[in-house]
C-alpha cells in the first residue's frame, strides 16, 4: 500500500476541525442549537440470500446461501437554522459453504448543514466505511474486480447562497482516500471540486444552469485529473412529469510511472498502464438525461449519462450508463418496484483497451408488516461481458434474497 496521500495525522485534523466547528458554531454559541427535535432510530436488518455465482466468474462457478445481519443506528436532531445527522453501521456477513469469504464491514458518517443567513447555507460532512470491491465497484461503475477489502474516508463540505429571488449558487468540495488492505494494491487519493450556477426564469417551470467541475485521482503509479464545463436545463412540464439534461466538454489529463502494476482480474491478466512514464490528455463531451414521472401511487425514472470517472485503482473510464426504476404502491401495505439497466465502460491504456457491457435487472416486493418492520423480496439478473485485447469473456448471475428490516424510532 501507498504511504503517501492524505496521512492519518490530516484526517484527524479535518474531524477536529469539523467537530470544533460543530461545537463552537451553531452548536456552543448559537440559539440554532436550542429547541430542536432529536430522533433516535435504532435499526436491524436480516437478510437471507441464495446466489448462484459468489465471485461473478466466468468458469468457476460457485453457488451459496449468504446470511447478513446489519444492526445500524441513525441520529437526526434539526432546528429552523441547523440540522445535524449522524449514522453507523456494521454488516456480519456468512456463507454457508464457503466460510473464508466471511466478511465484517462497516460505516459511519455525519452531515450537518447551518442556515448562517437568510441566504447563505454551509455544509459540512464526513464518512468512513470498510467494504468490498466486488460488489461495490459492481454497482458503482459496472466493473467486476477481484474481491479485495479496503477502507474508504471522505470529508466534504460546501455552501449555497441565495444571489436573487431567482438565482442560487451550490458549491461542493470532497476530498477522499481509499486504503487496500491487500499487498500490492496502491492506496488512491481523490478530490473532486463543483459549482452550480441555476438560475429560474419567469415561467418557474424552467432552470438552467452553469456547472464548472474538477477532480483528481492519485497513487503510486497513475495521476489523472478531470476538467470540465456544462450546462443544464430542467422543465417540469406538469405536476406529475418533470426532466432534466445537462451537456458539457471534459478535458482529463493522466500521467503514469514505471511503477505501474498489472491489475489481474480473473481468469486472465490486462495491464492497467503502461510500463514507462506516460503523459496523455484528451478531449470528450458528456451528458446527463433524466426523465421522472411522479403519480399518486407510482413513481417512474428514466435515466442516461456518459461521463468519466476513476476505477477503483484510480484508472480512467468512460462510463455510458442507462437505468430505469419504477415502483407502484398496490395498496396500503403492499408495494412492487421492477428496476434494471446497462452500463458500458470502456479503459484505455497503452499495452491494450477493455470494453465492457454490464446488464442488470429484477423486481421486487415489499411489505409493511407493521409501521417499523418491513419484508422484502427481490430477485435479481446479471450479465457481465468484458473484450480485452480482442478476447471475449462472459459471465452471469441470478440472485435471490428476503430481508426483514426493524426500525426503532424514538423522537423527543
């Protein structure tokens, strides 16, 4: 692993920092803190789930029953000018058969947001979490790596500001690291920057928008950085229909060492970059589609982007997703959603270029046993092919899972 990066001695100066803020801010000194309303939910998740491809191979295939306990807590306490909430987490998970893929993860964080003045709103936040980047990286960015735990930190913060009665100003920092707890695998640093200039006109059906953007990726072998420019338009046609679009150009730059590595992603080997020290920028457009349909007792998203994004070694990708998810509510107690999509993504590096397809989909029942417990049913398809140096690999899956989720809220 990387030593270099944010260290340890910086993120703890970051939650230092933020809890100072906390504390001596909205929270010690000024009246936001009194006379707000605090709710404890305490939660427990029990999922039972068959898959018939644990390692989402192509050859060897191998199927189990997955047992996951999830206890959580969440604290929300809100005033008219401060909203504080934090959250944790811990998943114990247990195969039946194949025990070494027994696995304990984690997840805490904490957002907060102060209405400073009648136009102006900062934010501040923070998480950790420990997860796997099979299943992560998988419904993230479509990519199918090899099991590896790692650590990931994120603190972010940013603020809005009110400019006129039609116009607003959103600006996000975050800054992240990812930690592997395999040898060999190069920890990665990023950042990522963006603004948001919206302004509404006279119809108030319409909002457009100026989107500046900026992120970086960072480890032992491999810098890229991302620049960019958009612009975005949202209409709501009615009180049930309503779309958004953006279009932009991104300029990414990435520099790699010779201390780059092979990245094996089974039953074979491609080279994540080059050999040698390597410079190379490149112009591209990206797009942002999403169309949604809100009725009394269904609700309906359709959605394209193409966009560029790191994988979870910090490589370049070029992502086109299309996702859909519908959900109709059956009656009282009862509801069924149906969701799915493709995403392809494509890595360029000197020794070769890997094209993948990504399919998904399943539906899903969910019922209200009472207030605060739920059962849920899902089933779920995937299909994965991968073309590496002009050779094609495919794998697939069917998963089926039942969880019961109990809810504690208590509020005062």
């Amino acid at each position: 692993m990387s030593k270099k990066g944010i260290s340890g001695r910086t993120w703890g100066g970051i939650l230092t920092l933020s809890l100072v803020w906390l504390m001596a801010g909205p929270v010690g000194f000024n009246p936001a803190w009194a006379g707000g309303k605090i709710r404890v939910t305490p939660s427990v998740q029990v999922k039972e789930e068959y898959n018939d491809n644990i390692n989402f191979s192509e050859n060897n295939r191998k199927d189990d029953f997955i047992t996951t306990l999830s206890p959580a807590v969440a604290f929300d306490y809100s005033t008219e000018l401060f909203r504080l909430e934090l959250s944790a987490g811990y998943n114990v998970t247990r195969y039946a058969s194949e025990s070494t893929k027994d696995k304990d993860l984690e997840r805490y964080s904490f957002q907060s947001q102060y209405q400073m003045t009648e136009r102006f709103r900062f934010n501040l936040g923070g998480a950790y979490s420990k997860d796997t980047t099979l299943e992560a990286e998988l419904e993230r960015a479509g990519i199918v790596y090899e099991t590896r735990e790692r650590k990931l930190y994120r603190a972010t913060g940013g603020f809005n500001y009110v400019t006129s009665e039609r116009s607003n100003l959103d600006v996000s920092y975050t800054r992240g690291r990812t930690e592997y707890e395999s040898p060999g695998r190069a920890d990665v640093d990023t950042e990522q920057a963006t603004g948001s200039f919206n302004f509404m006109l006279l119809n108030q059906r319409d909002t457009i928008s100026l989107q500046p953007f900026y992120s970086s990726s960072r480890s032992e072998s491999l810098r890229t950085q991302i620049y960019g420019l958009s612009a975005g338009w949202s209409h709501y046609f009615n009180e049930n229909w309503s779309m958004s679009a953006s279009a932009g150009l991104r300029r990414w730059e990435r520099q790699t060492s010779s201390r780059a590595r092979g990245v094996r992603v089974p039953p074979y080997y491609w080279i994540m970059v080059a050999d040698e020290d390597e410079r190379k920028s490149e112009w591209g457009g990206v797009v942002n589609l999403a169309l949604t349909r809100l009725g009394e007792k269904h609700r309906a998203t359709l959605r394209y982007s193409r966009d560029y994004d790191y994988g979870a070694y910090g490589e370049m990708i070029l992502t086109d997703k299309c996702l859909f998810d519908v959900n109709w509510d059956v009656w009282e107690r009862l509801s069924a959603g149906f969701a799915g999509g493709v995403t392809l993504t494509s890595t360029e590096s000197r020794n070769n270029q890997v094209d993948r397809t990504y399919y998904s989909l399943g539906p899903s029942l969910s019922y209200s046993l009472t207030e605060n417990i739920t059962v849920r049913l899902n089933y779920y398809y995937g299909k994965y092919h991968e073309t590496v140096a002009g050779s094609d690999h495919e794998r697939y899956r069917h998963l089926v899972s039942a969880m019961f989720n109990f809810n504690f809220p208590v509020e005062w």
